[in-house]
C-alpha cells in the first residue's frame, strides 16, 4: 500500500536546487555548497527518466545536517505517510534504548518473562525461553523457532499475522536453541520487545514514540499500525513522511542528539551499530543493519533501516550523510535496488567520483 493520498507540494528538488525549506526542522542548502557532486545525481534522474532503472518513490539526502536534495516519483508527494514495513524495527530499537536510559526497563540483560507475566503461563514451557532477554530480543537472537526466512518455520511473520494475539503467539513457540546461539530473522521477536516497552512504560507505544521521539523530531504525522491482542505492531507498518523518516537517520549520525538535543545516549547508538554477527547479507547489530560499501576501492562504513520494498534510511558516519528512500517495490527483486543506487550514485555524489 502506497500510503495515505494527501494533497501537497510535488516540488522536487533536482541536483541544482536546495529541497524546500518547511516548518519541519530540518535546514536546507545545495549539494554543491555541502561538497557534493550534482552529475551523479543527474545522471540517476536521466536514466530513471529512460526507463533505465526503475523509479522509488523517494530519495532524499542530507549532508552536514542540512537536506540538499529531495525528489519523487511515481506521483508521491513529500507530505504523503509511507508504510515502512521492516524499517520500522529501527525506530523500536531506538525507543528501547529510550525506555532503558529512563530506567523504565531495569537493563539489556534482564529476562523478559517476568516482566511480561500476564501472558502465563506459557505453551512449550522450557527452560531455554527463561533465558532471553531484552538484548536478544534486539539481537533477533532469541533460539525461538522463529524464522521469517523459512517457509515453514512455526514463528513465521504471516502465521502470527493470522493469530488472535500476536505477542502470545511467539511467547508461546518451541524454542529452537539456546538463546544467543544463533542471529535469526523474526519479526515476532520485534513484536515482544514492543510489548515489553509498553508494559514498562504504562503507554502504549504511539503515545511513547510521540513523547520521547517525534515530539523532539517535531514530527506531528505518524500512524503505527495496531496489532492483534491490543498491541502495537513495532515490528513494520509504521507510517511516516520521508522527510521524517531521514530524521531517523540524521540522530543515529549525531550519536543520539537532534538539534543539539540528546534524545538517546551516544553510549546506545554505539551499542546499537557495533556487531559481527551476520544475518543475511549483512552484519546486524541492534535492529539495525550494518555493511561496508566498496565505491572505486574506498571502503565506507554503513548503518541502515531496512524495510521491504525498498524502504531504507542509510547513516554514513565518514561522510556525514544520511540517504533516505522510500519504494513500493513489495516482494519485488527491485526491494533492494536502493543498495545499488545508493552506492552508485549517491556516495559517486559525496566522493566526488
């Protein structure tokens, strides 16, 4: 789905002009005056025009701070909500670190059964499951049998999708290994951890995440989805304008702060991006993915929010810049296709190449 239809500005901004400058918080200025190169962009836009490489539905870029550039396809404007699907799992990772620096969780390594007693008692009891904890919830490291990847693994996302009550559901699977054992893609895992936030918070996780997130961002549209048995799906479906979306990744640059305000430790996001466990094609920290992009041998670290489709928000910390896009390329081969261009074209920008 594509978002919510909003009248609004379709101005883009191509590779010459700064974005507009709203009321949103954020700076603007060129690609130029913030060193970057207009020719790889413009040559992104040329080949999107011809067909050559299909179009997302957003790319936005901001260097330095300040957005230089802002442009969008396939009729989106920049005040439509878009469904963020995965991309989502980074936000919940970072209102987990809010919620333990407030000290309404006790700690990373605190089991989270017995703080989520109201779903006891639990099918398949094992002594296994009374040892994950809130760090192997945001490691996906659970040893639930619990894997998105396979087709017919118990804990798969759209059998909890059909359940009546999405956390009892994985509470209840078998485990499958000891937890910390092994690094595993489950959505469900997301889902506890969000519940286990709103129980320690006595809020439920929108009302959180406007306090202690978008109210600082000064993000004032939102829309997460709700989930079966009275939760919050903080696993995907949050809604949010990209413009929004790239403030995500504008704190996780600034080691937690917007605008010179501290939102979360700089402690969190170092915790939260420094990992060697592999999952897929890429290493994983908390509920964020990390890789390293090779552009003309120059080796540049990367952090993202990744989300189906081609959802994605990328953090550079060597090159002070965050990409943002958006895309509905839902279960397409195409969900990835920002991974090409972002290395193609936008760090070509930023290297001068």
């Amino acid at each position: 789905m594509a978002g919510l239809m909003a009248c609004g500005h379709h101005r883009t901004s191509g590779p010459g002009s700064p974005p507009d400058l709203l009321d949103d918080g954020w700076p603007v200025s060129s690609l130029e005056a913030e060193g970057m190169a207009p020719e790889p962009l413009a040559e992104l836009e040329r080949r999107i025009e011809k067909e050559e490489i299909r179009a997302p539905d957003s790319l936005l870029i901001a260097r330095h701070g300040k957005l230089v550039y802002e442009r969008y396809w396939n009729g989106f404007k920049s005040d439509e909500l878009h469904d963020l699907r995965s991309a989502t799992k980074s936000f919940t990772s970072l209102l987990t670190g809010i919620a333990l620096e407030q000290h309404l969780l006790p700690g990373v390594d605190t089991p989270i059964l017995p703080l989520l007693q109201k779903y006891a008692p639990l099918e398949n009891a094992d002594e296994r499951k009374e040892r994950i904890t809130v760090r192997r919830l945001l490691e996906m490291r659970t040893g639930l049998a619990c894997n998105d990847w396979e087709e017919d693994s118990p804990g798969k996302e759209e059998k909890m999708y059909d359940s009546k009550d999405w956390v009892r559901f994985v509470l209840d699977l078998p485990m499958a290994e000891e937890p910390g054992q092994s690094t595993v893609y489950c959505t469900g895992g997301v889902m506890v951890l969000g519940a286990l936030v709103e129980e320690a918070a006595g809020v439920k996780f929108p009302e959180l995440s406007r306090r202690h997130l978008f109210e600082p961002l000064g993000i004032t549209r939102f829309k997460w989805q709700e989930a079966n048995g009275g939760r919050t799906d903080t696993g995907g479906h949050l809604r949010l304008r990209p413009r929004d979306f790239a403030k995500l990744g504008q704190v996780m640059l600034e080691g937690g702060r917007w605008q010179g305000r501290q939102l979360v430790s700089e402690a969190w996001i170092q915790a939260s991006t420094t990992s060697e466990r592999r999952l897929g094609d890429s290493r994983y920290g908390y509920l964020w993915w990390l890789n390293t992009f090779g552009v003309s041998g120059t080796p540049v670290e990367a952090w993202f929010a990744r989300g189906n489709g081609g959802q994605y928000t990328f953090v550079f910390p060597s090159l002070d810049l965050v990409a943002t896009f958006t895309g509905s390329f839902y279960n397409e081969p195409e969900s990835d296709l920002a991974i090409l261009l972002v290395g193609q074209f936008v760090l070509a920008s930023a290297l001068r190449q």
